[in-house]
C-alpha cells in the first residue's frame, strides 16, 4: 500500500511544473479534476472478486468519507486478463497525495479490509498495481456517468504520440478543434478525458467512453467515422501525425463499481 503514496507523491511536483492551470491551491481551473487511473494485475478470477469486494465493501466507502468519487472499477468485457481498472476523480494534488495516508488512519477501512490489507506475503492480494495520473479536458473536466444500464459496455483508450507537441495538438483537436462535441452528438458518450501528467506510454492521452450496449458502440463509431466534420477535422495540416499509436480496451463495470 505505501508504493501507491510514494507512486502520487512522486509526480506532483512534475505535475505542477508541467500544467499551468494549476494555482496556488493546487486545484486546476475550470472546475477540473485529476484522475488517477490504477492498473491492478491479479493471479486469478478468484482474485479478482475477492479485490473487488475489498474495494466495495472497503475502499470506495473510506474514499466517501474524503469526497473523493465516484469511482469506476472496470474488468475486461471478454475476460481474457484478470485485472482490474480503477479510476479516482481528485479535487487537488493535495487529494491525490494524501488519500492513502488519510485511508490507513480510518478505523473503518482497516477493520472492514483487514483480510487484503494484512494479506500474507505468500498470497498477495494483488501482483502488482500500475498508476497514472491525468487532468481532466476543457471540454471534458470531470468524471460523467453516462449510463446506467445492466449491458452497457466501456472503451479505454490511450493515444500515444511521438513528441509533446503532438500530443498538445491532440488535446487541442479534441478540445478547441471540436472532436468532444462532435463524440457526443454521434454517441460516444464521454466518461472522462486526460492529459497524461505522469505514468506510462508518454507522452499520452487517455479516454474512456460508454455505451449502452454493444450494438450502441458500433452505430455510435460508424456514425462518427463517417460524419463529414470529422473528415474535415482530421484533414487539417495541424492535426497530422498528432497520434503514434492507440491501446484500445473494450470494458464493463465491475461489482463495485459506481460508474
């Protein structure tokens, strides 16, 4: 649990020097939120649901307590890997790096987590948890809940790009060049956007969209791939080459889950 306090608290200083938006109270402007979006790596299916558990009956009420929500816990739709994704909206970089401390000082979490918490070394709770942390979009500035449904289903995706000008341009064709506004009139109904401040496959952003079902997400991409101001956008010289390679993972919540 600790290595997730040192992963936070490494990257604020970065954070802060890399983002402008961010005032003396370290909370970003225009109603903003940092997202950390975790990676957990578990043995098994088994696994899996006890963590899950963990984190709805532990760790997304300890979360509550200290406003940070809602939180999203997402698992593979097809079931090919055994982990989890988790994200955690923040108000500040002062959330983002006090949380864990904070949640090891409630009793509640302690006695309601004792069983992961205080896992034997021989039989981890987890293999191994991966952390990112993101500002949300000017367009897309806080975590949305899109739906409700039993079947829907959720995209993460990642756009790498080969230099930090690139990826700004990217951020800029999603924001000022329309790209959000026109997701959400074909059906591509934002979750959350974010800037990659610190984690992996930088430099980066990542998104995730949610659909009702899985024949929704396949209208929603044949109607935004074939709409003329798309076409239009992705032809302008400013936009070229912005994106150098995409992780797309198909998702659906998981138990806990408040998204």
């Amino acid at each position: 649990m600790k290595r997730r306090t040192f992963l936070a608290a490494s990257g604020l200083a970065a954070a802060g020097s890399l983002n402008p938006s961010v005032g003396a109270t370290d909370q970003p402007s225009g109603g903003k939120q940092y997202l950390e979006l975790r990676h957990y790596a578990l043995a098994s299916v088994e696994k899996r649901a006890a963590f899950d558990a963990f984190l709805g009956q532990a760790a997304i009420p300890a979360l509550a307590r200290l406003g940070i929500g809602p939180v999203g816990v997402f698992q593979m739709a097809e079931g090919q890997s055994a982990g989890l994704w988790v994200l955690l909206p923040h108000a500040s970089l002062e959330s983002v790096a006090t949380a864990n401390t904070k949640m090891l000082a409630d009793k509640r979490y302690l006695q309601a987590g004792d069983a992961v918490l205080n896992c034997p070394k021989n039989d981890p709770a987890y293999e191994r948890m991966e952390s990112s942390l993101l500002l949300g979009f000017d367009q897309c500035p806080k975590v949305e809940v899109p739906s409700r449904k039993d079947s829907r289903v959720f995209q993460l995706r990642i756009y790498e790009s080969h230099n930090t000008i690139k990826a700004k341009r990217k951020v800029e064709m999603f924001n000022e060049g329309g790209e959000i506004d026109l997701f959400r009139r074909t059906g591509l109904n934002p979750v959350f956007f974010g800037e990659s401040l610190v984690g992996i496959k930088m430099p980066n952003l990542t998104y995730m969209v949610g659909f009702d079902n899985g024949a929704a997400q396949q209208k929603a991409w044949k109607t935004f791939g074939g709409h003329p101001e798309w076409k239009a956008m992705r032809s302008k010289p400013r936009y070229k080459d912005t994106v150098s390679n995409i992780t797309n993972i198909v998702l659906r919540p998981a138990a806990s889950s408040q998204i």
